[in-house]
C-alpha cells in the first residue's frame, strides 16, 4: 500500500483572490485589440474584465468581427 503524504501547506490562487491580475487582463486585451487593429482605452477594456471572452468581445467589435 502507498504512503500517505504529509504537506505542510497547500497554495493556489483563484485569478484575482491573491493577485490582483485585472490590470494585467486588461492591458492584454487592449494590445490584442491593438494588434487587430483596433485601438479601444484601457479604461474601457478595463471596465468588463470578469467578462469572458465571448461577452467582451461584442462590446468592441462589429457585430461580423465577433
């Protein structure tokens, strides 16, 4: 029979609970965006991160870009 395991600890970071990433989420959107040819404000970007892709993409884009 195998060993039990003993850790002394355990870490994992749901996105956003121990690092706040929605800065970084954002300016990586927005340089997506760019690289399409799309120059939208990071503050606006900014403001749907929590969104996934398929909810903040219309927000952007034409409706045949989506």
């Amino acid at each position: 029979m195998a060993e039990a395991r003993r850790f002394k600890a355990v870490l994992f970071d749901v996105d956003g609970t121990l690092v706040d990433t929605v800065d970084l989420h954002a300016e990586s959107w927005v340089r997506t965006f760019r690289h399409f040819g799309h120059d939208i404000p990071f503050p606006e970007v900014r403001a749907q991160i929590g969104k996934g892709g398929d909810q903040l993409m219309p927000v952007f884009l034409p409706k045949e870009e989506v």
